[in-house]
C-alpha cells in the first residue's frame, strides 16, 4: 500500500523546478556553499542524510538575535535558489533564525521526491538543527506552505513541544484538492485533515479567499480542527501564490512570532512535557499543480 500511496504522489504532486536554480560546491577551505545563492556571511549550508538515504539540502539563515527559529517547508514548483529572497525578507521583518530545506529530488536534494521522503526530509533537517545549533523543540515554529503543510503537520503531529505552527496555503490531503470527498481513502496522501487534531501547539492558518489551487475551504477546515487556535488571517482576494504581497500577511505573522516569543512557561508547561521520541528512530512560481504538466 505504501508503495501505491508514493506512487500516486510522484504521479501528480511533485513538480521540481528543472532545472534546479542552484548547486551545492565545497569551496577552498571545504565549507558548503551554494551557486547561485546570495552571499550571506549568515547563512549555513547542509547537507542532511535521510532515512532513507538521500542528502536533502539545507540552509540555516541566521539572525543575530533570533529567539525562535522557523523551520520552513516550501511550496510544490520552488527549490532554495528561487525562495532565498522571501527568507532575506522574513529574516529582517521578523528577526528569527530560519531553517529551510528542498525535499528529495529538489534542487542539490538527492532521490525521488515521495510523500514518505518529504517525512524523512523534514526530520533529517529537524535532527541537523538540534545537533548542529543545539536548538531545543519549544523553540522551533514549523512552517508549511501548500504542498508543505504535509511534512509539516507530520513534525507537528509527532512532537509535542514544539513553539508553533504556521499553515500558509495547506490543503487538507492531496485527493481532497482535486475532489469533494468526505472520507480518507487508503490511497490519500499528506492526511493533514486527520493529523491537525494531534498537535498540541498553537496554529496560525493564512489561506486566500480567491485561491484557485487550494480552495479556501482547506484553510478554514484545518483551523476549525486545530485543538488549540491561533487568530488566523484569511487574505481577502488572496490567490495561492501571493499572499506574501499583502501587507497584512507580514503584519500578522510578526504579530504571531511576537506572541510566541511572549509565550509564557506557565502557559507552555500545559503542552506534554514528556521528552518526545527521537525522529531518527522512528518572482518564481510556487504553486501546487496537480495534474499532468
């Protein structure tokens, strides 16, 4: 079944940019670096061995007096080359660390790109921010754009410390995109309609009223599902690949990193408190497309 399930999600989910926008290089002290990235003295670069056994590529854009660090899954037809200016952007507007990654078969990311390796991309690139920059699971905001949300709410699902979780854009589950179904069928994929219950922290959900990809009934369905809710904001004529140019699209979201900074330990130690299990043992388009091209 699960074989079927990876199947049905490389047929009509996945759209890699080709080719990728970048390359991953060593340079001459034997530092990664990437071509075609911005010179940031700022900024990281990973790569991340999975599950699986693909090397996913990673950047770490670091502010200086970050708190939080947002780790942030892109949407469906992006790799880093082509999101690296939103980053510069959210970086300075919002003054957090910003981990982002391109899933198996993006970009410098090895592999196929599969709903299940989306899973072990996002936990490899989780375990390299806890190794590499010590950065503990209530510090971490998980972020999904679109076809994101999936590895996102994943995370989200599993942990149960984590600061917060931002669904930009997130769909319910993959058939749901295309049709009007009110069961999950077996062969779905990115169930985020039955995964939302089981996270524990709060959730932001920004979804344009005019979005043509990914209805705005997925938006509001999640946030009415969320246990614990965060004031979403819903874009008036927002489609699916523009929110970023509202106004109100920064203005809140700074206004939601700000309230999870102020996030009181009282209030936080109503989460579980349990030590999660470790993941490891267990100007460009973005839009989703489903679909033949």
């Amino acid at each position: 079944m699960g074989n079927v399930t990876a199947g049905v999600a490389a047929k009509f989910a996945f759209f890699p940019p080709e080719p990728p926008t970048y390359d991953v290089k060593k340079d001459e002290n034997g530092k990664l670096t990437f071509t075609g990235l911005t010179s940031d003295k700022n900024v990281d670069v990973h790569l991340c061995e999975t599950k699986a056994g693909n090397k996913v590529a990673a950047t770490f854009w670091k502010h200086p007096s970050g708190r939080l660090t947002l780790l942030y899954s892109h949407g469906n037809a992006a790799d880093l080359g082509q999101m690296q200016d939103l980053f510069i952007e959210l970086r300075a507007h919002l003054r957090i660390n910003i981990m982002s990654y391109d899933y198996s078969g993006y970009g410098a990311s090895s592999g196929k790109p599969t709903e299940f390796n989306t899973y072990y991309d996002i936990e490899a690139v989780y375990n390299c921010l806890k190794s590499e920059y010590g950065i503990n699971e209530e510090d971490v905001i998980v972020y999904g754009q679109s076809v994101g949300s999936g590895p996102t709410l994943h995370l989200a699902s599993r942990l149960q410390r984590l600061r917060g979780v931002v669904l930009h854009s997130a769909i319910l589950s993959g058939i749901r995109v295309l049709y009007n179904v009110k069961m999950t069928f077996w062969f779905d994929i990115f169930k985020n309609i039955d995964k939302i219950k089981h996270v524990s922290c709060p959730v932001l959900v920004i979804h344009g009223t005019n979005d043509d990809t990914v209805d705005f009934s997925h938006g509001k369905k999640l946030w009415e599902l969320a246990p614990e809710k965060y004031e979403p904001l819903w874009v008036q004529g927002g489609g699916h690949c523009n929110l970023e140019t509202f106004p109100e699209y920064i203005k809140h979201l700074r206004k939601f990193i700000k309230a999870m900074e102020n996030l009181s330990v009282a209030q936080r130690s109503k989460q579980k408190l349990t030590n999660s299990p470790s993941i490891t043992d267990s100007k460009n388009n973005r839009c989703l497309r489903f679909g033949k091209r």
